[in-house]
C-alpha cells in the first residue's frame, strides 16, 4: 500500500574509535556545525511526520547538543550493527508509513537525493548506491542477471572476486515500514563481526519478492562517511569547494577558491570582492559592491554597499552601514551598529554602540556602551570607560563632537553636540555644547633631574 507518511531514522550511535577523541563523532564539526546537525537539517527539508534519532555513544551530551523541538531520541545500549540500531527505534514507527534511513555520519548529503530515493519506496526497497574509485571497506553491491539488486556483501565477508566490484552500499535505504519491521524480525548476526546488518534486508527483500530498487549518487562525496579525522578534513574541504563554486556562480570574486571558508549562511550581493583566508561564520549578509581584505572573520552580520573591510578585521554579531570603511585589524563587536559612511581604523574596537553617518574613529580606540552621532571625530588612543567593576554605563556624543586623542569619557556621561574635549583629558562630567572642554595637570619643568642609573653588580 503506497502511503505519503514518512519516518526518517538517522543512525547516530557508533562510538568513532577512529577519531582518537572524547567528543562523540557526530559532535565533530563540518563547516561550523555538528556532523549530525547536518544530517538533520537534511532529514527536516523532507518534512517528515517524524525524526527519530538512534544515539548511543555521548549519550545525552549528544543530545543536549542537538536538541530541537522536531527530533525522537532513542538510546542503542549495545552497538551491534545497523540493523540492531533500526530496531531500536521501532517502537517510534507508524507502520502505516515509509521509512528513511540517514547515517548520522554523512553530512554531505542534499534532501533532492532523498526525494528521488523515496519516489519508489512506498512499494518497493529503494536503495542508494555509489561507484567508488576504492570501494575498500563498503558494501558491495551484488546484481543478478537481470541487473537487479540481489544482495549486498560486506568488505569482511566479500569473495575476493565480489571485492572487485566498484559500486558500493551507501547505507541509506528507504522502505515500506510494515516490511521492514518484519525483515527486522528475521535479522541474525551469522556474520564475521558477529552484528545485525541492516543490508541484509536486501536478500530478503528479493526473497519476498518486494523488489529492490536502486539509485546511483551522482556525486561521490554526497554520500562519503566520516570515521577518521582524515576523513573529516576531507569532507571539510568538499564542502568549502562547494561553497566556493555556489559564490562564484552567484557572481562574486574569489581571489583564491581554496581559501575561504563558509561555517553558516552566506548571502552575496553584485560584484562582491573576498580576498584570501577569511572565514564567515552563522549568518553574514553582504550587499552589493563590498570589498573584504584578506583574513577577516565576519560572524553574524550585516555588511551595506560600498563598504570596504580591510585585512584582519573580525565583525560580530555588528551591522556596518553603507559606504562604510573598516580596518586593517578593527574589531566590531556584538550589539555595534554603522549607520552609513562611518570609518573605524586600525586597532579600533567597538562594542554595543551605534556610531552614525559620517562619524570616524581611525586610530587604537575603544568605544564601548555609547551613541555617538553624526560627523563626530574620535581621535587616536580614546576610551570610554563603561564599566565601574559592577555594571555597564553609557556615554553618549553629540553631533560633530570632537574628541582629542588620549581622552577617556568616564561613564555615564554626555558630550553634547559640536563640543571639543581637548587631548589627553579624563573627562567625568558632561561637556557643554559647543565649547573647549579638558582636564590637565599643570605643566611643569624640574631642573636638575636625572634618569636613574641602572645599579652595578
């Protein structure tokens, strides 16, 4: 009976010996985010009736990691094979359904493959398979005279002649629930590694005469698993290069494709410009005609047209408005707001504040907790003090203030707007519009005065 229900079991228990790490595999990240994260966000594009997820190794660290509102847990106690790990979640199963099983551990793959594996399954046992370059380690997959699938042998039980075979098991498979609960039913572990393969549910499947029908992965690292730290460099870099090819069919200008990497959401406007080594992380938005200098890490953030990020600027969590200068080596903090034309310089840090159009701040600063208005100056070494080692204070800064270098606004305080505060001044109280403001020791000259001598042993 063809039903549209659909159960995805994604397989999230092995233990990742290969890894040589206390983290559990699928906590490893791939672009920014958990393996099974990935693995999810795939599962949940396929709008199922329901995710369940098979855990065991890390235990509720895996899934406090992960935890979303859409998922089923189910722990596997024992790891004894795939098949082993399916019947754990059975109990979870609406049998009036499809079953899809994922594999916690292959980030790769893209929810258009899984629509096309499920077209056939509400009838049938609906394989995914791959031609490996070097299938070593993979399930080969065994066809009968008419082409059809017959059956799946592992690596450690293959004929040295069926280890020659080329197209391989990915393991993922999609079913008619009320078959697979059954073939699950008659699983033994008359095997070389003594466990309950989910693959031989193949064998069966042709004995029922339900049919097995197949589709081939047309990219090998959509389906490619990860059990090494090899192997997740690996994938690493496919998904990058794939990033990569996204941004630049999208018309944007990669000074070198293999360096850059992508932990999130990106979103390009027109003649977009990224120069080597930078890394975006969460979700970066970038308008039109913005340039990015070599080596800045840009999280969370929006970035306006025109805007020119120099090299080894890191933005968080900041939103830079249009025609903007940032850099080299600036940093914009969460909370930090650039409304249009604004410049912040060399070793410049903002943080929570909101700095509007045509105001600059260009040379080793630090303005925290402040509203600085328009066309203000804030010259080299200022500070805002707005922390008294208990809570945060705001400074606020007129229109066309000019603050000298050197200065430090002790917070709370105003400046108000076309005020000057003189160099080298520690201000504590607010400043007048439109006048000189400082505060200096006198100036004096010791006559006589000498260095002191380093002392001789």
């Amino acid at each position: 009976m063809v039903t549209s229900k659909l159960n995805v079991v994604i397989l999230a228990a092995g233990k990742g010996t290969r890894m040589h790490s206390d983290l559990p595999k699928v906590l490893h990240e791939v672009a920014g985010r958990a393996i099974l994260s990935h693995v999810i966000d795939c599962a949940e594009q396929l709008s199922p009736d329901r995710i369940v997820v098979v855990y065991g190794f890390g235990g509720e660290r895996v899934r406090e990691t992960l935890a979303r509102p859409c998922l089923e847990w189910v722990r596997q106690a024992e790891q004894l094979g795939t098949g082993h790990a399916v019947q754990q979640a059975l109990p979870l199963l609406d049998e009036d359904s499809i079953t899809l099983v994922l594999l916690g551990d292959v980030p790769l793959l893209k929810a258009r493959t899984c629509k096309t594996l499920l077209k056939h399954a509400g009838k049938h046992l609906s394989l995914l398979t791959v031609e490996k370059h070097d299938p070593t380690g993979y399930g080969r997959i065994l066809r009968g005279p008419d082409g059809l699938v017959r059956a799946i042998v592992e690596q450690k039980d293959a004929s040295d002649e069926e280890r020659t075979i080329r197209e391989v098991n990915s393991g993922i498979m999609a079913m008619p629930t009320r078959h697979l609960v059954a073939w699950l039913g008659r699983l033994r572990n008359e095997n070389a590694q003594g466990e309950y393969y989910l693959t031989d549910t193949i064998a069966m499947a042709v004995q029922d005469g339900t049919g097995v029908v197949s589709e081939l992965a047309s990219d090998e690292w959509e389906v490619a698993g990860i059990n090494s730290k090899r192997d997740l460099a690996d994938v690493e870099r496919q998904y990058q290069q794939a990033e990569a090819l996204r941004l630049m069919q999208a018309g944007v200008t990669l000074r070198d494709p293999a360096r850059i990497d992508v932990r999130g959401t990106l979103k390009t406007g027109r003649d977009v410009t990224i120069d080597v080594g930078c890394i975006f992380e969460g979700n970066v938005e970038i308008a039109d005609h913005v340039s990015i200098g070599a080596y800045c890490i840009i999280r969370d953030a929006v970035l306006g047209e025109g805007t020119v990020i120099a090299p080894y600027s890191h933005i968080d969590g900041a939103s830079v408005g249009s025609h903007s200068r940032i850099g080299p080596y600036a940093r914009l903090r969460p909370g930090t707001e650039l409304v249009e034309e604004a410049h912040i310089g060399n070793f410049v840090e903002i943080k929570n504040s909101r700095i509007d159009v045509g105001s600059k701040i260009n040379h080793l600063s630090y303005v925290g907790d402040s509203t600085v208005g328009r066309d203000v100056n804030i010259g080299a070494g200022t500070i805002t003090c707005n922390y008294d080692g208990v809570n945060k204070h705001r400074t606020i800064i007129g229109d066309r203030a000019f603050i000298g270098s050197d200065t430090q606004l002790v917070a709370p305080v105003t400046v108000e707007a076309g005020a000057t505060i003189g160099a080298g001044s520690t201000i504590t109280k607010d400043a007048a519009a439109d006048t000189l403001t400082l505060s200096r020791s006198k100036q004096i000259t010791i006559p006589g005065w000498k260095r002191p001598e380093k002392k001789k042993d």
